[in-house]
C-alpha cells in the first residue's frame, strides 16, 4: 500500500516514514524544505530506498500532484506539512492560515476530486488552549490562544464536515509534546528556531555551553515550572500507523480526534534533573519571564485511543532523553554538519 505524506522531511513526518515502511508501507513524500531536511529524507532512503520516493514541492500544488497520482495508486495521506511557531503564528498570522488553512484546503479538495480518502492529520494540543482541568480528555473545550492553535482547529472543523457531506474518512492526531529521536541515530529534531526545550538544553550541552533557560517559575505548580506531556516520537510515528490501518481496515470506520501523550506531566525542573542524570552535564539555569500563551499544565488523557485504537505506549521520558541525547551528541550543529 502507498501512503502520500506531506512535510516527510520534517521532524516526525521523517521518523513516520520509517514506521510507515518498517509497517509494510511504500511511502510517497511531498516536501518544499521549507523547515525540513533533504538529509532526514536521505537518511531514511538509505534504510529502505525501494520503498520511499520524494518530491521536491509544494502539497498545494494540482500539476505536482496530479503528476504523482498518475504514478502512484495512494491509498492513504498523512498531512504533516505546516508552519508550526507558536510565537511566529502571532506575529505573521496570514503566513500560517495560508500555508496551513488555505492550501490545506486546496489539497483536500484534489483528494476528494481523486477520491483519496483514509486521511490521518497533524493536529495539536494548541487546539486546548488553556486548559482547566488536566489530564484533558478531547471532549474538552477547544479554544485555541494563539493562531496556530486555531490552524489546527479550523482544518479539524472542515474534515468533521467533509466527513458529513461526502464520507471522507479521517483521523485527526492531537499531539502533546513530541520530543525523542529514532533508535537508529540517523534522524532527530532540528528545528530552526528550536523553541522546543528537550533539543533547545541537549543542543547547549553537546556544544559545551551547557545552559538551560527557564520561561517562568512563577507558575502555580510544585516547583513553579510549565507542566508538560513529552511523547517519543517513535510512539507518535507509530500511532499514525495504527490510525492509518484502522482507516484502511475498516470500511465504515468512524471519524474522529485522538490525544496522544503520555497522561504524565514533567515540569521544566523535573525535565532538566533528567537531563542532567542522563548526560552527566551540570546545567547552568536561566530563569526568564513566562512566554506569551504558555499554559501552567498541559497532560493528555489517553485513554480514548487506547480503548478505541488499541494504542499501547512504548517509550517514557528517560527512553525520550537517552535517544535525544544520542542524536544531538553526534550532530551537535543539527542535519548541516553531521559528525562535527
Ligand atoms: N513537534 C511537535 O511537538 C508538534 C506538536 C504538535 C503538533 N505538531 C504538528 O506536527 C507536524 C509536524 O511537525 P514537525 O515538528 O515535524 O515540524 P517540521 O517543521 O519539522 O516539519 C514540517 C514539514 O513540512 C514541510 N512543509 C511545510 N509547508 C509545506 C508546504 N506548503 N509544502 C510542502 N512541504 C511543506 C516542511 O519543509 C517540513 O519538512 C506539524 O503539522 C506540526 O504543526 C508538532
């Protein structure tokens, strides 16, 4: 079976490929690099080049898309290709519906003309906003803080009403903190900025400066610290398998939004002290102001997948630290210059 993934160069969309192909799956990936890497798609071509093939452009593109499905017979997508900056999205809003809202909408629209369905899409916790009660479960308020958030919420609104109207089967993956690198040592996060704090303190260490900076620890949690849910990527990559098979496999599956995340907060504290076991590293730590629209706790009730797709969780935040760690000590300056 092939599956058409956007954003395959980017950081999950990369780590997806090689459980998608691991899975039995052929992989078609559409990517312009705009924030990914053509080392990531190399990497994973290496490990299994029959079954990956990569096109250089953009997800909005009709003649590049027809073009692909004149050759390709695609029996599912995975839509990771977004703009994803939290702080940017404020900032340049128009750049994020666009890229995320309008041309999602254009690519929807070639796969209904084609009648590709079984669609499984990058969604976010962003889509919570602040949330008063944790752990929080998808029947939850949905209201966004930032424009990115709202991306995310918009494109979940119009695939519950192409399901509606025309039957389009999807699966909407709400992530928590995803964070972690595959076993392999191949592929990790090299975001650019990286605003992500696993990468942001293991990046510092591998270079030697061993700093860590702290947005607020003024909130109202034990050690004043931001709670957050980090899942491993592999964990994720893996739950959109699943998602997909459950599409693919059951004609009359029902659409819908799943959390993925551990049910287990780690404060930014509780972050660093692993860190600091796991590498050997004494942190100097910065204590700054909170970021606009950072909530005090984030964590995911998981439970919803677990019974309704079967998920079962491999990995926790020792096994995500370990494997970010292997990652960034052998590529300290990210996919540019790997092995310095
Ligand atoms: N990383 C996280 O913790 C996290 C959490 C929640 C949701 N998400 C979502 O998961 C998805 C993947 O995130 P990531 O961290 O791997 O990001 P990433 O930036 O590493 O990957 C995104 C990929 O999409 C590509 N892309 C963007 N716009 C494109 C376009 N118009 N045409 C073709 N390719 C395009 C980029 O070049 C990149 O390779 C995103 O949709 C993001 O919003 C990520």
């Amino acid at each position: 079976m092939n599956i058409l993934v956007t954003g395959g160069a980017g950081y999950i969309g990369s780590h997806t490929i090689i459980s998608l192909i691991d899975n039995g799956f052929s992989v078609i990936v559409i990517d312009n690099f705009c924030s990914g890497h053509i080392e990531a798609t190399d990497a994973v071509s290496k490990y299994e080049n029959e079954k990956i093939k990569v096109y250089d452009g953009d997800f909005s593109d009709a003649g590049l898309l027809d073009d692909i499905i004149k050759r390709h017979n695609i029996n599912g997508v995975i839509h990771f290709a977004a703009h994803s900056l939290v702080g940017e999205s404020m900032d340049e809003p128009l750049k994020y519906y666009k890229n995320n809202v309008a041309k999602t909408i254009l690519f929807l629209e070639f796969l209904k003309k084609s009648g590709i369905n079984n669609f499984v899409f990058s969604s976010s916790a962003a889509v919570y906003g602040t949330s008063d009660k944790n752990p929080i479960d998808e029947a939850s308020p949905l209201n966004p803080i930032n424009a990115y958030g709202n991306t995310k919420l918009v494109v979940e609104n119009i695939l519950g009403s192409m399901d509606r109207a025309y039957g389009f089967k999807y699966i909407s993956l709400r992530y928590f903190n995803a964070a972690g690198a595959n076993k392999s040592g191949q592929i990790g996060e090299d975001h650019n900025p990286e605003t992500h704090l696993i990468p942001r303190v293991l990046k510092s260490v591998a270079t030697g400066e061993n700093k860590a900076v702290v947005f607020g620890n003024d909130y109202p949690t034990d050690d004043g610290t931001a709670i957050r849910d980090y899942i491993h990527v592999d964990d994720l990559s893996y739950a959109h398998v699943l998602s997909l098979k459950f599409l693919i496999e059951n004609e009359k599956s029902k659409s819908g939004a799943y959390n993925l995340g551990y049910e287990k907060g780690y404060s930014v504290m509780d972050v660093l002290g692993k860190i600091e076991e796991i590498t050997g590293k004494k942190l100097k730590v910065e204590f700054t102001g909170r970021r606009e629209g950072d909530p005090a706790i984030l964590v995911a009730s998981h439970e919803k997948i677990k019974k309704e797709l079967g998920f079962e969780f491999k990995y926790n935040i020792c096994d995500i630290i370990s494997s970010a760690w292997n990652w960034h000590s052998n590529h300290p300056n990210g996919f540019s210059k790997a092995q310095a």
